[in-house]
C-alpha cells in the first residue's frame, strides 16, 4: 500500500482587510490577489513553472468577479500562461476550499506544488446585488423562506434557539475588537500582512478593527435585522474587501527546496446543517474532523474561527 503524501504549507499571506467603500475601494479584486500571489512567489523563490495549480477561492462569481477569476488573476501576475487555475464557491469558505482541493491533489500524487486562496471584494461585487430572487427555483422557494437564509436573519435564529443574549453578543464582538487591536499593536499581523500600495499610500493594517469601541456603545446600537432582534452593527462582523493565499507542497518538495513548513494539514471535512440556522455548521464539522483524526477538542491549543 502506497504512503500517503503529507501536504505541507509554505506561505500563508494576505492583504489587510479593508472596509466596504473603505481603502480598497477604487482596487480592484484581481490587483489585491495578484499583490500576494506575486509575493508568495519572490519569498519562496519557488519559480512558476514549478507551481502545478492556482486554486483561488470566490463567492459572489459576477462582475469584475466573473469569468473564472483565478486564471485572470494568473495571467496578469508572475504565474504567467503555463500555470492552469480555476475558480471555486463554497460560499464563506470558498478560499478554505480552495485549500482542501490545492491539499487532497497533493496527498494524492497528482500535484507538488499548489498556490491556493481566494479573495471577495464586497464594496465592488456587493452581497446585496448577488441574489435575484426570481431566479430562484420556485420549488426551494416553497421549501425555505429566502428572507430567513440571509445571514442576519439566520445568526438571529441561532441566538434564540441557544438563548445567546445581547449582552452575550456585544461582549464578544467587544473581546474581538480589543484581541485583533492588541494583536494588530504587537505585530502580531506583520509577517502575514502584504503592504498594498493605494494612491500613493501604503496600506498595512486591518481597517475594520474598533480600536475605541466599548460595551457602552454597543448596548446603544439598534437590531440591523428584526425589530426584537439582538444582532446589530456593532456585534455583525463587517463587509470587508480583502484577499489571501497559501502555498501548499508535498512534505518532500518542500524539504528539497529547504522551504520552512509552517504548518501540515492532517485532515479536513465538510457538513450540512439546516441552512436556516448556517452558523452552527462549525460545530458538526469540528466534531467529525476530530474523530476523524483521532484527537480531542483539548488537544487543539489554536483555533481560526470564521466569526461571520
């Protein structure tokens, strides 16, 4: 019986995360991804035609998005012609993934060496144009209310039936702010942040972060998404503009370069929930992931939790 390749990863970038109409406004998405891709490239002197595959992560597919993103993306940065991509949704884990499909061709033999990512650029292809609900199938339709598989309206669900309170919420959106303001201050962030030039301007740090923000002010904010609601600006993770990417080798390719692996990926999963309640997906996933590899939650000592 074969062994099993270890996919490794090499490099893990990305750009800072700009707010809606913020700083990456007048930057186009395939400039935000080609900034990192062309970094990752010159900081692991890997050269392009060693890289088997661009996997490039996208959720809202349309408009400047469109088209199959990934191969533009390719073109236009230091890949070139000879480097294939393509373009994959899985929703808010599209550059995730991006990652397992980069990592399960390399644990299978079928590639060396992947750049996988992805990138959304919500101020340019925004969320609220990306559905046309006529065009939705009338069967789903009378199988699922749309307007309750919205995001707000579905963390509002989660909220009651787990009986998460307001003031739960706010405390954490507030831990969140103060963590990623401390982290951002200590720089925590700068080996993974690639600098992006804007009108002249350096851009190199998260724009979203609340630096001032305090649980006085968010008690005073209104629910965004019901009138009883307890969701509200100030405990909803933003609608950011942003991009990241990893290289991702087999263990020997790496080895044979003398690339530092950062990091090994052991396994992967996905599941289904009810889409109405889409928030708990983690949980079930998390749950099977472990079983899978045989370990307990305590073995785990560092989490990265989509908080959206």
């Amino acid at each position: 019986m074969s062994t099993k390749i270890k996919p490794v990863v090499v490099a893990a970038m990305r750009t800072p995360q700009g707010k809606r109409n913020g700083m990456f406004s007048s930057t186009r998405g395939e400039d935000l991804s080609i900034e990192i891709i062309n970094e990752v490239l010159q900081t692991t002197e890997v050269e392009p035609k060693e890289v088997d595959d661009l996997v490039w992560g996208c959720a809202l597919q349309r408009g400047e998005q469109d088209n199959n993103i990934a191969r533009i993306i390719g073109l236009m940065s230091s890949l070139g012609e000879s480097v294939p991509a393509t373009t994959v949704n899985r929703w808010c884990a599209s550059s995730m993934q991006a990652i397992m499909t980069g990592s399960d061709a390399i644990s299978a033999g079928q590639r060396e060496c992947v750049i996988a990512g992805g990138v959304e650029h919500m101020t340019r292809v925004p969320m609220d144009e990306a559905s046309s609900f006529t065009k939705i199938h009338p069967e789903f339709m009378q199988k699922y209310n749309i307007f309750e598989l919205q995001m707000g309206m579905t963390a509002e669900a989660v909220a009651g039936e787990f009986n998460i309170s307001r003031m739960d919420q706010d405390l954490y959106a507030l831990r969140s702010h103060e963590g990623a303001n401390s982290a951002t201050k200590s720089g925590k962030f700068k080996e993974e942040i690639v600098p992006i030039e804007v009108e002249g301007e350096i851009k190199d740090e998260d724009e979203g972060i609340r630096e001032n923000t305090s649980i006085e002010k968010l008690e005073k904010l209104q629910p965004v998404f019901r009138g009883d609601g307890t969701v509200t600006a100030g405990n909803s993770s933003q609608i950011s503009d942003g991009a990241a990417v990893v290289m991702i080798t087999s263990d020997s390719f790496a080895k044979e370069r003398g690339l530092e692996i950062l990091a090994a990926i052991d396994g992967h999963t996905v599941v289904g929930v009810d889409p109405r309640l889409m928030g708990v997906g983690p949980i079930p996933a998390t749950q099977k992931l472990l079983s899978r590899v045989d370990k307990q939650i305590g073995d785990i000592d560092l989490v990265e939790l989509n908080e959206a």
